[in-house]
C-alpha cells in the first residue's frame, strides 16, 4: 500500500498598515516587539525556515526548513510586509518552493491566495475576480510560477468562485470535510452517496464539476487530526504528533493513500510554542523511517487523478458551522470569551461598507470612463502597480491603459480612483467580523480603509461620510462606553486620517530632532525644502520654513510654510499653513526671526497666531513611530540627568558600602538601587563600545555578583544578542581573521555570568551554515597537516559546543574531522 503524507499550513495575518502611511505603525500590545506582524514573524514565520531537530538531551542535530516539506500558502498582503521587513526569510521560502520543486517532480509547495482574505460567497463577481487575479499575479511575480493551487480565506466556497478559479489556471483547492456533500465514481457516474457531516474519505482528490463546463478538483482535508493540531496540545511533542499524523492511515483502505491535515500555518510556533520544532520532528521520523513519502497536492494530483466526483455546500467554511453567516449576522459563532455578548454588529457593519462600495464603484466607473479608460481592467491589472510603486511603473500602467497622454490632473484622478478602489476591497479582509466585538482592532482596522475610501471619494467629488455613518449607528458595541459604529469611527478612525497638511506638519514639528537635509522620503511622501532657517536660544528652540509635499501615489503636490517653537521637554508649538506667496512668507520668518533673538516669547506666540491663525500642532500630531522616537530621545536626555546623580550617589558611598560589606551589616536599598542602575548602564555601554570592552565588562560583573544587583535582562539580552550576530556576520565573511573567533567565545563565557537568556537562533543558523561551507576548506587542510587549521577546527568544535549543537552529528553529516582525535560527545 503507498501511503502518502502532505501538512498544508495557512500562513496569514491581517494587513495591520496605517492606509495613509502604508507601514506598520507601532503596537504596544505586541511589545517586547514592533508590531504583532513582527512578533509573529519572531515566534512562527522565521523560525520554519530553520527550524532545530533536537537530540534526547537538547542538542541541535540539525536545522532545517518546514516550508520545504509541507504544503503551504503565505497571505499576498503578508508576502510583501516579509519581503521589506524580514528579506531573509521571505527570501528562505521562496527557495524553499525552489526546493520543493526538486524533489517533488516540478510541483512546488507553495499555494496562491485570493488576495487579501475577504469571504469570497460573499463578494460580488466584480470583487471576485480582481481577488482571484491579485493573487495569482501576486503570486507569479513572487515564486516565479503559476500557482496549481489557491487557499480561500476560511475554506469558505461557493461554485462561481470555483469557476473562477478554473476559468484562471487554478488546478485546485482544499476544503473541510464538512464542505463536501455528495459523491460518486467519475467513469460511469451512478447514484450520488451522501457524505455529508464529514463522512467524506479525506484519502483522495475529488472532481468538482462547474456550471460553466469546467471542472476542478478539490482535497479534503482530515478533520479531526487537523483540529487536534490546533485545539489538543498536539504540537507539544513531535513524536506525539508523528504517531498521530501515522494514525490517519486506513489498513481497510485499497490503492494509494493520502494523508493530509490543514491547519493555520501560526500554530506552528506562535498559538504553540516550539510548534515548528515538533513539525520538523514529526516530518524527519516519518520520512526517515519509510513509514510514508512527502508530497505535496500538485505531485499527488498528477500521480492520482480523482475517480470519485463531488458536489460541495455552497456558502460553507471550516470556521462556522452556520456556512458564512460568521461573516455576516449573529450565527452564534464568536470566540467564547464573552459570555452575554452579541454580534449583532455584524449585519450594519456588511451593509454599511456594501453601501460604501457600491457608491463609490459607480464615481470611479464614471470618472475613469470619462478618461476613455476601461475602468475594471485597469483595477485587475493594478496590482502592477501595487508590487512595484515606481514612478517608471506608474507612467507605463498609465500609458497602458489610457488612450492618450494623461495631464497631471487627470493622472492624479486616474489614480486616487484606483488607490480608493483597492482600500474598497482591503476593507472586507475577513478578520472584521471573525471576532466578538466591533471595537476590535481588526474591526477597527476595516473601519480604517473605509474612512480612506471615503477619503478619496471627497477628493473626487462626492461626499459619503455622513450617509455612511448614519447606516454605522445601526451596529451597536458590547461596550457602553463605545456605543456604536459610528462613535468608534470618530474615536479611532477620524483621529488617524491625514492629508497632506498634516505631512507638512509631521515634517516641521520633527525637523527639531532630525537633520532631513534639502530632500527626503516620508512614508508614502517626497518633502523638499525650499527655504529653512533654525535657531536655539534659553533652552528654546525655533524653526521656519517652507516646503513642497508631494504624494506619490498620485503625484500631486502641496508647498506649506511652518514656523515651531520647542520650550523644552514636551512642550512644542507648530503651525502649519499653505503657502500663500513669497513676499507673506518672507514677511512672517523675518517677523519671526526678530521676535526670536528679542527674547519675548509670548510676542512670537501671537506673531504666530497672526500669521497661521489659533490651531495649534503638537507632538501629538506626529507620526506613531516617530512620536515614539522623539519622545524617547527627550526621556533619555531627563534620565540621563538622573544617570549622573546616580553615579555620584554610587562613587560617594562606594567605601562604605565596602565596610559595610565587610561588617556584614545590610546595605540600604537605597544605595544598592544606585549601584544598580550605574552597573546596568555601563555593562551595557561596555557590550556596545567599539572594541568591545570585554575587560571592562568581566570587572561590571564582578559587581553585579558583589552588590547582588539585578541585571536588566531584557535591554541586556537585546544589546548581546546583536552583539553576536554582528560577531558571527563577521566571523563568516573573514574566518580567518585575527582574534574573531575567541571573541565570540569570550563573550559567551561572560554570558554563561550573566542572568540573561540569550535568543542564540540566527547565530545557531550563521554556524550551521558555516559548518556545511567554509568550515570544509579548514578540515581539508587540517588533514594536510596545517597546525593553525586545526586549532581553528578545534575552536570552531568547542563554538558549536557552546552553541548548543551536537558536534559529533553535526560534522558526520558535513564531512567534517578533526584528525587525531575521538568523536566528541555534545
């Protein structure tokens, strides 16, 4: 009997970006990280690409890559955040399809995604389609193939959507066995069986005939084990899982046989700590004790072809067991947590945003049209734009499409209508209505790109925000004090919009604390300077200028003229206005610069009230980030004064702070506080300086251990961490190089002092892959009998010790020998 065994994991999150920034902006609920697309980066998505199998006492026996052996698919959305945020594992996985295709007779793991995770039964044709085509050219430019393969966010089907997939080159798709709901052979046809209520064998593809006279075929995956993934704890031990996985297997079944779970791809490392090691795990042992061969489902289909043919439940999902109605109406279906509460939010919600799209479908139809330009052609093939954003694209797309030369305003309508077209469909992402409340941030994020459609739908022409939120009144929040849809619009939607005067302002108020030079890029936005002039005086500090915003995305530019002040701390006062002339604007910096070197601040307060009127911004009106930034910049300046009395305090009761020591009378706290947080910053500056100060750093340990201070684990580990990537980068380029070896080591033995856990995994990864590269020429020369190779090999041997590895497997695997010597246990 062949017995055959794919894990297929979905990988997605939501796109979390500011619509009128396009990043990420910073999330403290995510924190020690960025973001939660960084956090989940950290926990699940890096790690698969180099994930450790593990001997019985802990030791890395190896390290490999998940995606190359499991079926999987990456949300497009998420795609692009990896490519620009972590490059070098979006760059792993793209090879790791590369691999698949090897090994798997040209067929590669990897699966396109409708694109941004909306319910497709619940979509109209027109979004269907630009969904379908987004993903499939999201994917080509990416993996560099056409995908056999395309996930639909939650399983959820319906057949028009499958004859969409069809009609585009899409060979198949996986379902829960819940989806199917009868079957029968393919030659002969015969009565239809009923395998409803996941009676359906999950051992074989079956075809889907479609309305149109196409076909496609369509897996089912197993239920209960991929539900045990996620909800069992199955994930806590890989033989646990291996021996599971194997149970999925039928003796009673004739022919071959395909085992396969589908899981959301995060269990494997962020719902389930390590859950990519126990992947990894489960998929060696059953590979390498023959007990079944890996494939993926474009290897299987071309080996097997369906003989059973399926009809399917339309509007049906793996994630509500009321078919779609999770994504619309109060089915019942929420996340448990909140006993008593509704989601009755969710049908305004639907109805508020289909209003908003339909409305806005017919001011793009008719402003494009009046272009001469086909206006959903040019919409599917957008996504040319949206992979590459230069200016080079834009004038060739626009080109494409338009039978003439566009002026600047019609290229800037031309695009604004697109850019509002695509938030119209980012604004259905599926994760809105998944949840229990309306004042999620999932919801609140869909909130977002209807407030940015809207938005852009203004600077057409047509006003949508109050209909919009009078139909938004309808979905009421769980929480009092939130009321409803339309209240938490204005809460946490209206405070985040910008427009491209509150870039201007962005640009004046952090020009105090950053150097931007003649030109500079922010975000979405070019800023050139064309006039500047700064000054400090009495801990106050002034700037004038005036500037030309420009957009992007749609070409359009703005000049502003901005005049700050900065009294110190916090305490900053901006206008911003639109440049009028040159003779006003000069006339009010020379009114300005005068009132400053006079001294009288309160008089330029009302200089500036005259010129730019009473509205006011502040650090508030900074950007997330860079607010961020600025105000950790002016808390480090205040601790820093802190700092030095600190230091003073610690010099001034060291001796006795050493008699009472030698007394053995108790410290007060008080002086083991200053000790504390003098020792924390100079460990930490000494780990940090350039050389490292590793003397120095031995002595501040010494302290640590004498005062019995505590070591600020988190600032230590991160500063070490990037310590020793920086080292091993290095050591990896120049191996050779004097002392670059025995400086890592010395750094891990000061660490071996340190309270600190230290994340060792891209050091672990820069050793391996030194390890199977140039670690080779070392042990070829050693064996010539060249001294310094050895202790070179010997050093390296002792490194990987201290990195956790197991050497004796390790340098089995890559040829590597130390000559004269015994295999070395670890």
């Amino acid at each position: 009997m062949e017995r055959y065994l794919c894990v297929h994991a979905h990988f997605y999150q939501p796109p979390r970006e500011n619509p009128w920034l396009g990043e990420i902006e910073i999330q403290d609920t995510a924190h020690p990280y960025h973001d939660w697309n960084e956090r989940i980066a950290a926990e699940c998505y890096v790690p698969n690409v180099a994930s450790r199998l593990l001997d019985g006492e802990g030791r890395i026996l190896d390290i490999v890559s998940n995606f190359a052996h499991i079926s999987f698919n990456i949300g497009p959305t998420l795609l692009s955040w990896m490519e620009h945020r972590v490059p070098e594992a979006y760059e792993q996985i793209l090879a790791a399809d590369r691999q698949s295709r090897e090994w798997r007779g040209g067929h590669g793991n990897a699966l396109a995604q409708v694109y941004n995770h909306v319910i497709m039964p619940l979509a109209n044709s027109r979004d269907k389609q630009t969904q379908v085509l987004w993903g499939i050219e999201d994917f080509r430019r990416r993996f560099g193939r056409d995908p056999e393969g395309m996930w639909l966010a939650e399983t959820a089907v319906d057949l028009e959507t499958l004859d969409l997939l069809a009609r585009h080159g899409i060979r198949f798709t996986i379902l829960a066995p819940s989806q199917a709901a009868r079957s029968r052979r393919v030659k002969g046809g015969g009565r239809w069986r009923d395998v409803s209520n996941s009676r359906i064998d999950p051992s074989q593809p079956y075809l889907c005939r479609l309305p149109s006279g196409g076909a496609i075929s369509l897996f089912f995956y197993d239920g209960p084990i991929s539900q045990a993934v996620a909800f069992e704890k199955l994930l806590s031990s890989g033989e646990h899982f291996a021996d599971r996985l194997l149970g999925g297997f039928s003796e009673v079944r004739t022919g071959p046989q395909l085992m396969h779970i589908a899981t959301d791809g995060e269990s494997y490392g962020h719902h389930h700590r390590f859950g990519d090691m126990a992947l990894a795990y489960a998929l060696h042992s059953i590979e390498a004790q023959g007990l079944a061969s890996l494939t993926n489902y474009g290897q299987y289909l071309e080996r097997y072809p369906p003989v059973q043919e399926v009809k399917i439940f339309e509007n049906s999902s793996w994630s509500c067991s009321h078919g779609i109605e999770r994504w619309k109406s109060d089915c019942g279906c929420n996340s448990g947590g909140h006993p008593g509460w509704t989601q009755e939010w969710r049908s305004p919600l639907r109805g508020a945003l289909d209003w908003l799209r339909d409305e806005t479908a017919g001011l793009y139809q008719d402003r494009l049209r009046s272009l001469g330009i086909d206006p959903w052609a040019a919409r599917d093939a957008y996504i040319q734009v949206i992979l590459d954003r230069s200016e080079e694209m834009g004038h060739r797309f626009a080109a494409t499409h338009s039978p003439r030369e566009l002026g600047d305003e019609e290229r800037t309508m031309f695009f604004r209508g697109l850019e509002m077209q695509r938030h119209a469909l980012l604004m259905y992402t599926s994760c809105g209505w998944f949840f229990d409340e309306i004042s999620g941030i999932e919801t609140v994020q869909i909130l977002q790109y209807a407030g940015r459609v809207i938005q852009l739908a203004r600077e057409m022409g047509l006003e949508l925000e109050t209909p919009f939120l009078e139909r938004l009144a309808a979905a009421r929040s769980n929480i009092p004090e939130h009321r409803d849809g339309a209240n938490i619009y204005e809460q946490f939607v209206r405070p985040t919009m910008i427009d491209l005067e509150k870039v201007a302002a962005h640009y004046a108020i952090s020009s105090l604390f950053e150097d931007y030079g003649e030109s500079t890029g922010i975000y979405h936005f070019e800023l050139n300077r064309e006039d500047f002039w700064q000054a400090s005086a009495d801990s106050v500090k002034a700037t004038v200028g005036r500037i030309a915003v420009r957009s992007r995305l749609f070409g359009e530019t703005r000049r502003a003229s901005f005049c700050v002040l900065h009294f110190g701390n916090h305490s900053i006062n901006g206008k911003v206005r639109d440049h009028r002339d040159d003779d006003s604007y000069l006339a009010m910096k020379e009114e300005v610069v005068a009132g400053f070197e006079l001294g009288d601040y309160t008089q330029l307060v009302r200089i500036m009230d005259t010129h730019f009127g009473l509205h006011t911004y502040s650090l508030l009106d900074l950007f997330r980030d860079e607010q961020r930034n600025v105000l950790e910049i002016l808390t480090e300046q205040t601790v820093k004064g802190f700092i030095n009395r600190y230091r003073e305090m610690y010099d001034q009761s060291l001796s006795l702070m050493q008699f009472l020591q030698y007394a053995a009378m108790p410290i007060p706290r008080v002086l083991v506080n200053a000790a504390e947080y003098v020792v924390n910053h100079d460990l930490w500056n000494a780990i940090r300086a350039e050389p490292l100060d590793c003397q120095k750093a031995a002595e501040l340990l010494e302290e640590v251990r004498r005062w019995g201070v505590t070591v600020d684990s988190s600032k230590m580990e991160m500063v070490v961490r990037y310590r020793l990537e920086k080292m091993m980068e290095q050591f990896a380029g120049n191996p050779a190089g004097p002392g670059l070896l025995e400086q890592i080591r010395t750094v891990l033995k000061l660490l071996g002092r340190m309270d600190t856990e230290v994340n060792y995994w891209q050091i672990q990864n820069s050793y391996h892959r030194m390890a199977q590269t140039v670690t080779l020429d070392f042990s070829a020369a050693a064996r010539a009998g060249d001294r310094e190779a050895l202790r070179w090999l010997e050093g390296f041997r002792d490194l990987g010790i201290e990195l956790f590895f197991n050497i004796d497997s390790l340098f089995q695997k890559f040829g590597l020998e130390i000559p004269g010597e015994e295999p070395v246990a670890g």
